[in-house]
C-alpha cells in the first residue's frame, strides 16, 4: 500500500456506531465524535455542486437501496433517505446518472460533480483516505450466493481455479481478496450480472451485501440462495468531500432529526417490512 | 449473366449447326479465295461461327455472324470500335455467351455446356488480353507455369522448363523472376503471349494486344505475334487496328461493321480493292 | 466456514445451556473466548501477499463463549510485528444484529491491548480490525495468540491458524524507494499525475498486469486463425450465386456487425450455460472474439475480392482454371496483399476489444487493471493498461503504414500503362529497354 503517516503514538478508540477514530494521512481531518453533532450551527456552511439541490451520484443497480424501477424512476431506501436529509435541508434532491461503484469515492473525492453519495457504501478505513463519510446510517453484512443446493461454503470456496464474482470496489470485493485467496476474485460493474453468471454457472459464487442478495432472490433469483451469511457488521455511511465539512455536519444534524423523528423507522419499515434492520 | 438472361429481349430463332461434313464442305467451297491459307477438301474448318447472335440487354452487338477458320489460318479481324469484333472472339471462348447461334470448335458445338467442359474447352482455346491481365503477384515465370501446372496437371519442373523456353521465345528470359510490376507494358503482353502458348492450345485468340501499350512498345509484341503466325502453325484469331500486322501477316482479313461481318478476303484484296464502300471508307479513315 | 462454524457452536451451545447449564460449564476447558479466525489483508502492490514490514490490516474474529463475558482482549504477533501507530476498529455482533460497544486500544510493540467499556457478552462474535500495523519484515508463518480478561481473570487465548506472510519483494523495494523519493511526492501532488501516473503505481502494474495482457495476446491470436477462416467463408457466400447462401451471409454478417460485442459476450456466457453447454471461460473468450472478428473480415474479404479486376477473372478462365483454382491461386493471393492493412486494423480492434471480456470474468488485462484501481482507488493501473494496449497496437500501426505504402507503390508500378504519357519517368528505364528490344 502507499505510505501511510505512521503515527508513533495514539491510543486509538473502536467507537461502534461512529466512523474509525483515526485518520491515516495526517492532512485529513479525524471522524468527528457521533455524539457531538448537536453543537453544529443551525447556519451551517457549506457548498453545493448545483444551489438548493442535493446532487447523489450512484450505482443504481442496488436494490432495495437504490434501483431504476419498471417506470424508470430512481428509487430506493437509500433515495427516501436522501429525499428526506435534503427536506430537513430545505434542499431538493437530484440523482446522476447511474455510475460504476467504483468510481463514486473517486468523483466525491474530486468534486464538482456531486455533493453527496449515498449508495449502500459501508465506510471503510481505505474509502476514508479519499472522502469523508456522515455517521453511519444502517448496519449490514455480507452474504455468499450460490445455486441453491450446491452445498458451497467458504471452505470449498477458497481453492484454485474457482470464480467468485463481486461488485467491483464493494466490501465483497476486499472480503475475498482476503478471506477467499485462493478463489480467483471477479470484480464487476453490477450485480445482476454477477447474479446472472452465479446462475447459469459462470462463477461459483458472489459475495454482496446481505440484504442486496436477499433482495435479488427474491425478486428475480429463485434457484439462488444465501449459502452463507457473513457477519461482518459493516455501517453504511454517506460519502462527502473532506472539502465540505459543513455539508457533513449539516447531514448528520439531520439524520439525527430522521432517528428521532421516526423517519428513519417509517423508511426502514417502507423497505425491509421491518425497523430492526 | 442469368440475371441479364432474365431481361433478354425476344429470343432470336436460328437454323441447328450443320452436320459437320455438310457444314466442311460448305466451307470449302465459300472460303476459296478469301484466305491465303491452304486448306484441303475434306478437311474441316478448327472454329465454326454459325449464325452467332449477341445482345447486351436490349442491344444486338453481334448479329447473324457467319465465320470459319481452318486450322493453322491466321485471321485478322479490323473494324471500327463497337463493331462487336471483340464481343465475337469473347464468345470463342464463352467470356460472352452468345444469345444465340453456334459456335463449334472441331465440330464440338461450345454453347450450352457445362461448367467443367468449357473449363475444358477453355483450355483449347488461349487468349490474349488488350489489359494483359498478368497475375501481378506471380513473377513472369510463375505467370506461365500456372496453367500448366493447374490446369495441365504438369508437374512443376516440366512446367518451369516450358515456361522458361516460351519466355525466351518472346525474348523475355531474363525477365523470368520479374513480377510484371517491373515489366514495361510491352514486356507484359509479350509475357500473357508466352502464357497462352505454353497451354499449346489449339486456337489462339488476340483481343486488340497493343491497344494499351505505348507506340514504341507495339513493335515487339508485333514481332512476337508475328513470329508465332509463321512459324507455329498456330491457328490465330486476331483483333486489332495495326493494319501492317494485317496485310504482312493475315492469311484472311475480317471486315466487321455494327455487328456484321461486313467483307473478308485475303489482305490485299480487302485492303488494296475493298469491295464494301464501308470497308474502303473504314480503311481510308485509318490510313 | 469458521463464520458457520462459530455460528453453529453458539446456536448449539446457547440451547442446550438452558437444559445443561452447569453440568456442560463444568467439564468446559476455561475457554470463555474462541479463536475464530485471523486474516491479513494483502498489501503487496498489485498482488495478493502479505508483505512484512509494510502496513496491513489485521483481522481477529472470536466468540465468547454461553455464559461468559469478555471485558479485555490482547492479540500477540510474533517478534519483530509492530502494533505501534495502529488504529482498531471493533465490531461485536450477535448473529448478524450489531451491538454497541466501545473500547480503547493500547499498542505496545508486538502485542495490542484492546480494553472494552463495556463487557462484550456471551454469544458475541467480536471482531477487531487493526490498520496500520505490520508484521515481521521477514514474513513466514505468524500465528495470532494473546490472552483475555474474562470476570476479572486472565486466560490465554487459542492460536489462531497461521497467517501467512512474506519477506519484501524486489518490486515492493522500488515501490518503498518511490514512497520515500521526494520528487514522486512532488509528482503525485498534482491531482492529475497522482491519479493518473503514480509512479509507484506504474512500476506494480506493470508486472501485475503482465498475465492479463498474455492473455489478451493469446485470446487474439488464438482466435484470428478461426476468425479469418470463418470471415472468408462468409464472405465467399456472400458473394455466392445462390441467393440462399447470399442471405445466410447477409444476415450472419450484419447481425454480428449491427450489434455490441457486449451483447455478444452476454449471450455466449450466458446463455450457452443456460442451454447446458459449458465450455472454459477463455476457450469462450476466444469463441466470441473469433465470430465477432469473423463478420468484419467477411465484408474486408468480400470487399478485397471484389476489388481484384474482371480481367484477372478472364485470364484465370482463359487458362481453363475452374472457379476454386481461380479463387485460390489468383484472386484470393491477391485479395491477401489488398487487405492486410484492413485487417491488421481489425486485429488491433479485436486486441482492445478482449477488454470487454472482463465483465464476464475473463481475467484479461482490463480486469487486472480493474482490480488493481478497486484496491488502490487510482486509475493509474487503467493507464498502465493502456500502455501495455500501445506495446501491440503502435508496431501494429507502424506495419499497416508500411504495407499501404509498398502496396500503393506497387499499384503505381503495375497493371496496364496509361497510353497518355502519364508516369513516363516511372518506367523510363524499361521502356528504354524495350525499344533496344524491338529495334
């Protein structure tokens, strides 16, 4: 990896339910603790690509997070979610075109393109080099699909010559680089395509976010199944520019305000028929 | 062709071919006189041209065209362009089908055969070509072998020492490994001749061999040709506008006007007392 | 499977605690937190090693035990690890539900300390992620073991399964040489030649991404042979007499050209499984690249041969050759020489289409750039990609330039002669001959 600022100190804290304490170059500013967000002022300052609109860029192929429906209309719980941060924003909401998974760390990292990415994007310690993300918003894991009855399990997996696809630049994607070596990893632009190649036998398995792979079977993937669940814990978080602490700091405001005023449960319960999510 | 067949314009309605002695015979008698050539009784004319119709869609080019030639004859064939002098030796070798007539080449009738037996006819018959259409990838030599050794099933040494031997004849033997785009026009035709000759076929045919070449070049394509008619005893069919080659070498010039043969007769007969005001108003245009 | 089989212990274990609680607590080693994995992230630029002395990423993951709590865990690497300037991440979960847990982590050279604020519960399965450390520059076998604090009393904890790592790579020196090389850090400054052209970054794509672009070569080699093969059939039926044939041609050829090769691609990989035929991902790689390739030579073919004069024809047919040996030795040879350019053009399209092979999992050269830009966040592998396209492309470019122009100039040297005096100095020399020749 690249050279990372060692820092010959700090006793670093674990906090759950907040983004990593430290950062890992010296130029970026640390997580702000999740119970501080309160202090923030009501006016807080911050820029937008395009004024009164909350610009998302994402990859819409990610049900039920964010996905194009039969009428072509961008929806999701994650676009509810965004819906709702920019009301309590006074902002509209706007959605980019569809866009690699990929690339959406790069071009919140670059700016002018969008404000925001809220695209099921667990925050991770290598995504929070390039962008900053909000406090987490929802818990996940993983999940291994494979042709239902096929008996795979990450054991019969892990070998020589087999393929387990993944979206590229997921969290998938790094659990079989290290968890699946001698799998031959198969990062790909989007899900269903990796479902569809796990289907007709292409590749052996996918690795994706549980409730994704949940969602697609049963809506297009019945001779799939969930063959092993991966508690990975990981919170999904949303992308901002470091360059735009302002605007972090007036999301988390408002999610804090979706928590509390239910929002956040009558989304949760609109997408996954529960609020224990 | 069959989709030019498909527009023809009213089919033509022509007599069968002559039984063949009937039809020698006829010959002997119509062709005293008109060549220089000796031919004998009883002997039968190499290629027979009865009643030989060509359309190109809805134009008559060749109309009720009638022409024997005796083998070893060296025939000149003179005309104004569009005349349909080239069309009739096309259809010799059947790179034109005649619409109607027949053509016979020793009293084997050549329309409406098969692929494979004109192939095989074609063999019989060589020609050679205003454009000389070499084989721009084949060197001089290679030019020659290939009939040989495709078409005579020659094995490859036999067909190199023929190639080498007729190339000198055209004075070409230093020109063997020369592919023809380093050949001078000249050089070029006298390679298609040397090509033709080496499949020793029974009739050669010239469609207009200096046509394309540059005036100083003509010359020794002339020589060439002028060698083979004397010395070869090959039957020769020529088309061209070199009126000398005609009167020094023709046994028997052709006359040919819109379609028709107009006047033949041996060179200086047609050349000196044309009898056809066409003929003489033609040969004085020209000379 | 240690997710599963952790899982299993704990379903298995909670049930029968309530029927055996203490008769099971009792034989029970004084095991309260179980190893259930250690896992390293690999750090070897554009490869897939744990290098030692380089920062990585540890992964612990244990359960506590039915009837237990865990207040402190200390992980213990071998000598020569470091911990040191570390940050920990902690997740605890029950099944898949996350809890809340917070802690501090303490390094201390080869061993971390992580105290919890509040007791992680039976059940649990605790994960710490610790970034940012490193193991032994010597690399080998490191086995994770430590101890942990359970109601108050230490206990030693399991070996975890050895990780394995390695010893620095030459490749990985340069890469740290650059690292530490105050120009790179001045390259990689600017947004652009950073994200674009990170020197480090260069150097590891470039032997990463060496079996990709082999395989593309060979994908593309293999398949023109077949390609050409197929394109010249097809194009001698389209140019056939019989109109049946004439239209199977048509519409092979336009399909494959009217259509992406994406499309394609889809359709072979999946859709010949779903009709029960499985064949090699790169065996189909080439299948697909050869049809795909064969319609664009059929009509370069097509239009090659129907370039080549009539008169060829003639003389081949004067000669007594029959349609096949015409095709063969006369127009065929020089349908060849006409359409090289085309074709090396076509090649080189072929070539950087393998690329789309990648989202079907043909580990081609896109793919390998594509994972290296997922682990690494910068598109310089894309250009390092692009490099490697240009060592094939740029000679290829070059041999189409050289061949255009020997063809052009032999073009200009043959066929018939202008009567008009047009490329005279061209052939001066043989027409000086030639008129010694005839005199």
């Amino acid at each position: 990896m690249t050279n990372m600022n060692r820092r010959n100190f700090v006793a670093t804290l674990g906090l759950a339910g907040t983004a990593l304490l430290a950062g890992c170059n010296g130029s970026e500013q640390p997580a702000d603790d999740a119970q501080t967000t309160d202090e923030t002022p009501e006016e807080a300052s911050y820029t937008l690509v395009k004024e009164g609109v909350l610009t998302n860029v994402a990859e819409l192929g990610f049900a039920p997070f964010e996905y194009i429906d039969e009428d072509g209309v961008t929806v999701g719980f994650d676009v509810d979610l965004s819906n709702a941060i920019a009301e309590k924003l006074g902002l509209t909401c706007e959605w980019l075109p569809n866009q690699a998974f990929d690339t959406l760390v790069p071009t919140i990292a670059q700016g002018g393109k969008a404000d925001i990415s809220i695209a099921g994007m667990t925050i991770d310690d290598t995504r929070l080099e390039e962008v900053d993300f909000s406090d987490p918003y929802l818990n996940s894991n993983q999940g291994i699909v494979a042709l239902a009855g096929s008996g795979e399990t990450s054991e019969t997996l892990d070998a020589e010559g087999v393929q387990v696809a993944c979206q590229t630049g997921t969290t998938g994607n790094s659990w079989i680089e290290e968890n699946l070596p001698n799998a031959t990893c198969v990062p790909l632009a989007d899900v269903t395509a990796g479902m569809m190649g796990v289907s007709t036998g292409l590749y052996k398995a996918m690795v994706i976010d549980l409730p994704v792979a949940q969602n697609m079977i049963a809506e297009s993937f019945s001779d799939l199944e969930v063959v092993e669940e991966i508690p990975t814990g990981e919170q999904y978080g949303i992308a901002v520019s470091y360059d735009n602490p302002g605007l972090k700091d007036a999301i988390n405001d408002a999610l804090a305000q979706i928590e509390e005023d239910g929002t956040m449960d009558e989304i949760k319960q609109k997408w996954f028929g529960t609020t224990e999510v | 062709m069959p989709a030019k067949l498909r527009h023809r314009a009213p089919v033509i309605e022509v007599p069968p071919a002559l039984p063949a002695d009937e039809a020698a015979s006829i010959a002997y008698e119509a062709d005293q006189g008109l060549t220089s050539h000796h031919f004998t009784p009883g002997e039968h004319p190499i290629v027979r041209i009865e009643h030989l119709n060509k359309s190109f869609d809805d134009t008559l080019v060749l109309k009720d065209v009638n022409l024997n030639v005796w083998p070893g004859e060296v025939v000149v064939v003179l005309g104004p362009s569009g005349s349909g002098k080239s069309t009739m030796l096309r259809c010799i070798n059947l790179l034109e089908t005649p619409s109607a007539g027949h053509i016979l080449i020793e009293d084997d009738e050549i329309t409406n055969k098969s692929a494979a037996e004109v192939n095989k006819l074609r063999r019989d018959v060589g020609m050679v070509f205003q454009q000389f259409n070499l084989f721009p990838h084949l060197t001089a030599k290679e030019n020659v072998m290939i009939g040989q050794t495709k078409v005579l099933k020659k094995d490859k040494a036999e067909a190199e020492a023929e190639a080498l031997k007729q190339l000198a004849a055209v004075g070409l033997a230093d020109r063997a490994d020369f592919k023809p785009a380093q050949l001078s026009g000249g050089q070029q035709q006298r390679v298609a001749i040397a090509r033709a000759v080496a499949m020793h076929p029974n009739v050669l045919l010239f469609d207009e061999p200096t046509s394309a070449l540059d005036p100083e070049l003509v010359r020794g394509v002339l020589d060439v040709m002028r060698d083979l008619a004397e010395n070869s005893g090959m039957t020769m069919i020529v088309v061209t506008h070199e009126m000398g080659f005609a009167r020094d070498v023709a046994d028997r010039v052709v006359f040919m006007e819109d379609g028709v043969v107009v006047e033949q007769g041996l060179p200086e007969k047609v050349f000196d007392h044309p009898e056809n005001p066409r003929t003489a108003e033609f040969l004085g245009s020209i000379n | 499977m240690q997710h599963r089989r952790g899982a299993l212990l704990v379903a298995l274990a909670l049930a029968l605690t309530g029927v055996f609680a203490t008769t099971l607590a009792a034989p029970r080693p004084a095991q309260a937190l179980t190893t259930e994995k250690a896992t390293a992230r690999p750090n070897e630029d554009g490869g897939d090693g744990v290098i030692g002395g380089m920062d990585t990423r540890l992964t612990w993951e244990g359960t506590v035990e039915p009837g237990e709590e865990v207040t402190s865990v200390t992980l213990t690497l071998p000598e020569g690890s470091t911990f040191d300037g570390s940050t920990t991440r902690i997740t605890a979960l029950e099944g898949l539900k996350r809890m809340d847990v917070t802690g501090e982590a303490v390094p201390a050279g080869s061993s971390i300390t992580v105290n919890f604020d509040q007791a992680i519960p039976e059940g649990s399965l605790l994960r710490l992620e610790i970034t940012n450390m490193q193991f032994p520059s010597e690399g080998g076998e490191c086995v994770v073991s430590g101890s942990y604090v359970s109601a108050g009393a230490e206990h030693e904890l399991a070996d975890s399964k050895p990780i394995e790592t390695i010893a620095n790579t030459p490749l990985q020196s340069i890469v740290n040489w650059l690292d530490d090389q105050p120009w790179v850090e001045a390259w990689n400054s600017n947004q652009f030649l950073g994200m674009f052209l990170k020197p480090q970054l260069l150097v590891t794509s470039f032997s990463s991404l060496a079996p990709g672009w082999i395989l593309c070569l060979g994908i593309v080699v293999a398949a023109y042979p077949f390609a050409i093969a197929l394109g010249l059939l097809f194009a001698m039926l389209k140019i056939s007499k019989w109109r049946i044939l004439r239209a199977i041609a048509v519409v092979y050829i336009n399909v494959l050209r009217g259509t992406p090769l994406f499309l394609q691609i889809y359709i072979m990989f999946f859709g010949l499984p779903m009709l029960n035929i499985n064949i090699d991902n790169n065996l189909l790689g080439i299948i697909v690249m050869a049809i795909n390739s064969s319609a664009y030579l059929a009509e370069i073919f097509r239009a090659g041969i129907q370039s080549i004069p009539q008169g060829q024809y003639e003389a081949a047919s004067s000669l007594g050759m029959n349609y096949v040996q015409t095709m063969f030795t006369i127009i065929l040879p020089q349908t060849v020489r006409r359409v090289i350019p085309t074709v090396t053009s076509d090649f080189i399209t072929a070539f950087k289409d393998t690329s789309l092979l990648s989202s079907v999992g043909v580990m081609e050269l896109m793919m390998f750039s594509k994972n290296l830009t997922t682990v690494t966040g910068n598109i310089t592998p894309y250009v390092a990609a692009g490099i490697f396209y240009l060592i094939v492309t740029l000679p290829l470019i070059k041999v189409v330039g050289i061949v255009e122009e020997n063809i052009a100039r032999s073009e200009r040297g043959s066929g018939p002669r202008p009567k008009r005096r047009a490329d005279v100095a061209d052939s001066a020399a043989a027409q000086m001959k030639e008129a010694t020749d005839a005199c």
